[in-house]
C-alpha cells in the first residue's frame, strides 16, 4: 500500500469535509462560543462553573471536528479498499517489540529501504514549502486590506486564500502519489524476481543438482557399458569396421527370432569390445559396409530384414570353425 497515496487521500478528505461542511458547521459553532462569551461574566468563579465552561468549549469544538475527521476517516477506508481490496489482519493489531528495538531500527536503515523514503519525505516538504511560500507572498499583500473588515468578507478571504492553498497542495500531493505507486510497484516486482543463487537454487530443487545429474549420468553411462561388455561374452559374433566400429550380435539356434545387437561401441568402446571378446574366444569379423549399418541400430533390438544373408552367412561361417580364439578374415 502506498503511503503517499494514502496521505493524498487525508488531505483531500480533510479539505473536502473542510470547505463542504464548514459554512453549516461554523453557525452552530459561533453560537456556542457567542454564548459562552455573552455568559462569561455571569459564570461564577468555582470548580463547577469553570467546568460547565469548558465542556461548552469542548462540545463546539467536537461538533466541528467530529464531522469533519469522520469525512477522512472514509476517505482513508475507500482508498485502503481501492489498494489492496477489504483485506483484515487481526495480527497487524498485536505489539512487535522489534519496531521499538533500536538494532532492528539500525537494519532497516543499513538495508536500503529507508533511504528512498527519506528521500521522499525531503521532496515532500520541499514542494509543500514551496507552495506555502508563494501563498504567504499572495496573503502579505492583502493583510492591509483585511484590517477593519467585517466577518463576513474577512472570512470570505481567508476561505478563499485556504481554497488555494489546499488546491495547490492537493495536486501536488497526487503527483508525489502517482511517483510513489509506481515505485512501490517497481520495488515490489524486483523483489519478486529471482537472483542468479535463486534461480540455481530454484532448479536445483525441481531439476536435482546438476553435478549429481552429471555424476548419475556418469554412473548410468558405466553400468551401461559394463552390461555390454557381460553380454559381449556371451555374444555369437563381433562385427567390425575394422577398428573404428564393433557390434556384438547373438543369435540363438532354434530360437525362432533374428539376430540381435547385445553390444556395440565406436573407437574406445569399439576395442573394448574387441578386447572383451578375444579374452572370452569370441570370433571377430571384419566387415565395414555391416558394421557401420547396423551400429545405427539400438540395443537389444533385432536386425532387419535387409542384413539377414550376410548376417547369416557369417554365422554360419563362424559355426563351421567352431568358435577359434579370433577370426579376423573379411565376409562380404
């Protein structure tokens, strides 16, 4: 809530109710102190009298306040509602030692919101003495002419140089009032957005730490591999490029399906592969064209239908020799 704009708000209700019920209020308030002053003379000096006095005084200065402070008062509520909707915060109402504890007081001035409006404040009375100074140089004129009038006129100028002052004041009050909203709102945006750590906190906690994601993925990428390598043992036969490419096919007898890739790896993993398989006696084949097709395939899947000759012809061949420690000769 902006509290600029609620102090718009004061003064327009304050003069509002001012200039709209002043001239009613003024005859009933005249007459009470025209009474009390017609009577003074007649009001014994004792404790009774000079209080029946004073509650005549304090009663004609009620009836002209009392109007005049409920007209701001909803002034105030209407601008509360049009700011913030009909929002009730009973825990506003409970006392907060921390406002009154002077290091509490010390941080929120070390953390930089009370300096703006510091700031504010000083542009406020600036303008307001700048405004009430050019008033003052209209009134000092007119001061000789007030002198020796009636009530009537008297009361006529003063209301009309009040009338000035207040409309000056109450323009100006809405322009430090428009500036004032929009900072609040500019404040409270960038008090929403996130920082670089908040945003990387913020991912972390919906994402997962990066660094762990990439050790996972590390640990995931070597259980990987390790199964591959498990079933390079197992494997019928290794195609290879001869040396970039190697893929691992196992085909069971009798199984009724394709071929299938348990295995494959390029470069590094390649002669791991190969490696693998000459430890474990299992035949390797070079053959280029083949095995860069199919290490376009994925895992565990079967060959198609355009690589079942030539894949068969190597099994075959490598069944013949009844499984050698290596076989490196080409089939095409």
């Amino acid at each position: 809530m902006s509290r600029e704009a609620m102090s718009f708000v004061v003064l327009l209700g304050g003069f509002t109710g001012i200039f709209m019920l002043l001239p009613y209020l003024t005859a009933d308030f005249v007459h009470s102190m025209r009474t009390l002053m017609a009577n003074a003379g007649t009001v014994p000096m004792t404790q009774t009298g000079l209080l029946t006095g004073t509650d005549h005084a304090i009663e004609a200065g009620l009836s002209l306040a009392i109007p005049i402070a409920a007209t701001v008062a909803a002034f105030c509520l209407a601008a509360g509602f049009l700011q913030t909707g009909f929002l009730i915060h009973p825990g506003s109402l409970l006392p907060k030692f921390e406002r009154v504890s002077p290091l509490s007081g010390f941080k929120r001035i070390a953390g930089g919101g009370t300096l703006p409006d510091t700031f504010k404040a000083l542009a406020k009375f600036a303008v307001f003495a700048a405004i009430l100074w050019k008033v003052s140089r209209e009134v000092i004129p007119t001061v000789s002419r007030m002198i020796g009038l009636e009530p009537g006129p008297l009361v006529k100028i003063m209301m009309d140089l009040g009338l000035k002052a207040a409309a000056s004041m109450i323009v100006a009050q809405l322009v430090i009032a428009g500036f004032d909203i929009f900072w609040m709102r500019f404040r409270h945006l960038s008090k929403l957005k996130m920082s670089r750590e908040d945003l990387k906190d913020e991912y972390r906690n919906t994402e997962g730490d990066p660094h762990v994601k990439g050790r996972q993925k590390a640990l995931r990428a070597k259980a990987a591999r390790q199964r591959m390598m498990e079933a390079v043992k197992t494997s019928t036969v290794i195609v290879t490029n001869p040396t970039h490419y190697a893929v691992a096919l196992v085909y069971e007898k009798g199984g009724g399906g394709a071929p299938k890739i348990v295995a494959k790896g390029v470069d590094a993993v390649a002669a791991r592969i190969r490696e693998v398989a000459q430890d474990n006696r299992i035949p390797i084949v070079s053959n280029p064209p083949l095995a860069r097709a199919l290490f376009t395939l994925p895992l565990d899947s079967e060959i198609p239908a355009e690589h079942f000759k030539i894949v068969a012809a190597i099994i075959a061949y490598v069944w013949k020799l009844k499984r050698p420690a290596h076989y490196a000769a080409p089939l095409r």
